[in-house]
C-alpha cells in the first residue's frame, strides 16, 4: 500500500503532512486520491498561493508544466482584489473520483449582504476547484459564502468567513469534508468565532446537513487556526484548532464520528503566553504509534527577546501530552534566539526518511545570517527529526539560501520559511521539503516570491519555482510562496 499523507491547512500558512505507513488516518472510498494529488498519478501536487496579485500556482507534482487558478476562473470579481485568493489552501477527495480537490480561502472577499448595492469588507468566501485525469478541472469549480443554500448563520462584515480550511473525513463516510473557520463571525458575542463543516458527496461538496460548530469555550476568535488528523487513532479524521482566551491560547479538539464532529466532548489544553495571532499549527504522527501528534508555534512568544517558540504535543489516546517547548535555544537545535527570529512562524509535518515517524519542519522566516552582513531577516528552516518518543533534536538539519546545494543566495528580507510543506511530490514514500520565501526579489519584481524544493529534505537537485515560469507577468508584490498546500 502507499504511504498516506496527512494534511492540514490555516490561514497565512499552510501546515502538517505526516506518514503513516500502512495505517491510514482516516477511512478513505476505494480509490480515493490523496490529498494534493489532483491528476491521480500517485504524487502530491505542489502548490503555493500568491494572494498579493489573487494567484494560485499548481505544479504537477513538483515539475512543469503547471496551472494558475485566478479570480476569473473562479468567477470572482476581478475587480476586488482585497480577498486575494490562496490565503488558506486545503485538499481532499470530496467526490471520492479518485481525484483530489483544491480549497481556496478568500476570508478577506466583499460582498454585499444586506441588498443595498455596497460591498461590505472582509465577509469572506471559499472556492473549489475539482481534480481530474488531467489535473485541476478549472471548469468545474464552486463557490461558498454564508449566504449559500444550506450554510449556516449569516454573511457580515469582517467575520472572515474561510480564514482557515483544514479538509478531511470528519463523518468516515470516505470522503473528504471540509472545516472552515470564520475567525470574526459575531452570532455570540464580539469576535466569537466559528467553525462550518461542508459534508463531501458524490457531487462534491455541499451546504446539504452543513455542520455548525459554535464557540461555547471560552476562548476568542475561534476557528482562527485549523488542522486535522486522528488523534484517537480510531480510523476517523478529527478536527483541532488553536483560539485566545485573552490571557493564553487554547488548543480545542472535536473527535470525529458517524455523524460528523462530536461538538459534545471537546478535548482541550492550554498554552500560557503564546499568542494567536501569531500562532501555527500542524498535525502529524510524530512517534510511530498510528495516532496524530500536534505542534504549535509562537513566533512572537516573549516579543522581541526569545525569537519564538514551538510546543509539541503528543496523542495519548484522544487526549493531548504535556508540551515539549523547543527554541533556537534548546540543546541541539541549530542556531541560536534572537530577537524576531519569528522561530516557529511556519510549521509542516511529514515523514522525509520512510521510518513511519514524521519528521518537523519549522521556519523562521525572520532569521538573520551571521556569516552575510546582507541577510538581515532573509529567514532560515529547522528540520527536526521524530523518533520513538517524539520529536528529537539529534540531528537536526538547518536550511538557508546560502545553504550549499540551494539555488539563489540568502539577501535582506526575503523571508525564507514564511511557509513550508513536507508532501510526497515525487511518488517515492518520502516527504519532500518546500520553502516558501514569500519577498524574494524576482528580476526587477520586488517581493514577487518564490519557492524551494528540496527532495526527500536534501539538497541535492533542489528547484526553486515562481510565477515567472508560467508565463506569469504580474509578479510585483505577489507574495508568491506565502502559503503551501499540506
């Protein structure tokens, strides 16, 4: 059986991605893609958004030719560029073709909601494109709001209605649904937040028996950060998030079932000083025991002193272990903290070596290099490997431009790890590494963008990748690499 992948997906980056053998986190129909895997041809999709200039980038697997998804295809106006799409990208099989379907977030979309001919900002709306024999079907696409038939509460101004996605089987059903977050939605009370679960079918998604999930624990700006794998290691995915209390952030999960999220029976656990806005979120089996373990970062942990922090918590049958801290600081780990290093701003999941432990990934796109007066915050990653007991730091491995092996050089303010993803795009059961460095200058583009492919996480035959070579002309500011697809 091939290895399965993982996958998760938030708001500003994209996170997770963790090998599991045999073991698949979630039941998928006979002949169900994996996520990412949009043509069926066994390899995971590269794909970064450009939100800057409303632009998703999708290469097959991580080689030409490619394909742009635009706000035309999707039929959004052109004219509102203040959504740019590709915010949060997310995948899953919603149809079950064998084929997997691309989510796009768009939390930042105006649309008029009260009928009086004005746009109102930041509603927000997500899109979908289908996968085929021959890749995204660009003309078979949706797209939701609040406002669509069956999805629950109402479109308002500013909720941020699909600020987060995390696509999965939450019901066990073999098809993939999906968790959308709406960070500002205020049904309850003032920066509440919410979290809508679409059902996947034999059409693909739909608003039909929409699930709901309400904030009623205590925390703000609920469904900000979203992922999702089984925690329980009962064979259905379950959905986590991380919210703020106003005090400390809250990682909140729901156990998934036959009739979707059980919003009932919550498992929490708190992290005292980080800070949501801030934060990020991947799941993955880190240890080898067939249930998903979880990491998240604070890169404004302790502000401009410590450089960020992330907290690794493993699965103990459903529930959540004490938190292992890591820093730039922790013995073994390269480098060293310094102010905003922005450590653990990014974060993905995967297994590099096909030991059926995952190896961590995590970037610090504000990093700068010692060893070139030039690089100030050009940004560093972090490849931290698992073992038996979790995430280790023997070994570990630190990534730059300047790295030997890696196309390019390290220069001011290029933010190498504003996003990374650990997929299989090459086929071969091991987790490749992709850097996004999401203000490199691209010709005379000034934070055009771009991304680093490492294969297997070595730097041998490593590409980068930007709009430029899909004929893309409008790389001024487009942020290209911002996100990754998990």
């Amino acid at each position: 059986m091939r290895r399965r992948f993982v996958r998760t997906a938030l708001a500003g980056t994209l996170l997770a991605g963790a090998a599991w053998g045999a073991w698949a986190p979630h039941a998928l129909a006979a002949g169900a893609a994996e996520p990412g895997d949009f043509n069926g041809d066994g390899k995971v999709d590269l794909v970064a958004g450009a939100p800057g200039v409303g632009v998703v980038a999708a290469f097959n697997g991580n080689r030409l030719p490619g394909r742009l998804v635009t706000r035309d295809v999707l039929g959004l106006p052109a004219s509102d560029q203040s959504g740019g799409i590709g915010r949060a990208l997310a995948s899953g099989d919603f149809d079950g073709d064998g084929f997997a379907d691309l989510a796009l977030g768009v939390p930042q979309e105006s649309l008029d909601v009260d009928g009086d001919g004005y746009d109102e900002a930041g509603v927000g709306a997500v899109a979908i494109v289908y996968g085929s024999r021959s890749g995204l079907d660009t003309g078979r696409t949706q797209v939701f709001t609040q406002a669509s038939p069956g999805v629950p509460s109402d479109p308002s101004q500013g909720e941020g209605f699909g600020g987060s996605l995390a696509a999965a089987d939450f019901n066990g059903d073999g098809r993939a649904d999906l968790a959308i977050g709406s960070y500002g939605d205020q049904d309850d009370r003032r920066w509440a937040g919410s979290v809508t679960v679409l059902r996947g079918g034999a059409q693909g998604l739909s608003g039909a028996d929409a699930q709901y999930v309400v904030n009623d624990v205590d925390a703000y700006q609920f469904g900000l950060r979203l992922a999702a794998g089984d925690v329980d290691g009962d064979g259905v995915a379950d959905l986590v998030q991380v919210s703020y209390t106003g005090t400390l952030s809250r990682v909140i999960g729901y156990r998934g079932g036959g009739d979707g999220l059980d919003t009932a029976g919550a498992f929490t656990k708190d992290l005292p000083g980080y800070t949501v806005n801030y934060t990020s979120v991947a799941v993955g089996d880190l240890n080898g025991d067939h249930q998903a373990d979880l990491a998240v970062g604070d890169s404004q942990y302790g502000s401009t002193t410590s450089g960020g922090e992330v907290a690794v918590l493993l699965s103990q049958g459903g529930t959540l272990g004490d938190a292992q801290v890591i820093t730039q600081d922790s013995p073994g780990v390269p480098d060293t903290s310094e102010g905003d290093d922005r450590f653990g701003e990014s974060l993905a999941i995967g297994d590099v070596d096909h030991d059926g432990r995952a190896e961590l990934a995590i970037g610090a796109p504000g990093e700068s290099l010692e060893t070139n007066p030039d690089a100030y915050k050009a940004g560093a990653v972090t490849l931290l490997r698992g073992s038996s007991t979790g995430i280790t730091t023997k070994g570990a491995r630190w990534f730059t431009q300047d790295t030997a092996g890696i196309p390019d050089s390290a220069e001011v303010a290029d933010l190498f790890g504003s996003a990374v993803s650990l997929n299989d795009n090459t086929g071969d059961g091991k987790a490749d590494l992709a850097i996004g460095a999401a203000q490199e200058r691209v010709g005379d583009n000034v934070n055009a963008g771009s991304v680093t492919v490492l294969k297997g996480a070595t730097t041998k035959n490593a590409k980068v990748f930007d709009l430029s070579l899909l004929g893309s002309t409008d790389l001024f500011y487009a942020g290209f690499g911002s996100t990754l697809l998990h």
